[in-house]
C-alpha cells in the first residue's frame, strides 16, 4: 500500500473516531463491491439489447443522430 494511501485511510478513520483503518478499508472494499454488481447487471441488460432494432429503425435512428450533431453546438 502506498504510503499516502495510508495516511489518508488514517485520517479517515481519526475522524470518525476509529483507531486503525480496518473500518473505514472495510467499506470502501462493501462499496466497490456493490458498485461492481450494479456495474455487471448494467451491462448484462445492455447486452441483452442487441439485436433489438430493425436494420431499418438502426440506419434511421443512424440519420437521426447524424443530423442533430450537424447543428450541436
């Protein structure tokens, strides 16, 4: 561990009144955790989506999006 990354887990924890940093590395470990999760069903449910346009409804959702950034400032 870097030693900066221990003096602000330190920090951290002092200001909560704890003594180590086990707590506060504790949570940071449950956060990114959950964010990964969240992370991993997102992208399952974005995968899920493919195919579900026409060729059709894709080449004009295609024009579409060309022709708003022709006049995006």
């Amino acid at each position: 561990m870097k030693t900066e990354h221990r003096s602000a887990l330190l920090a951290l924890a002092a200001r909560r009144g704890e003594k180590g940093f086990s707590g506060v590395l504790a949570e940071a470990i449950e956060e990114y955790l959950e964010g990964e999760q969240a992370r991993s069903q997102r992208r399952e449910a974005l995968l899920s989506l493919a195919g579900s346009l026409s060729a059709e409804d894709a080449e004009s959702l295609r024009r579409s999006t060309a022709a708003l950034r022709e006049h995006w400032r």
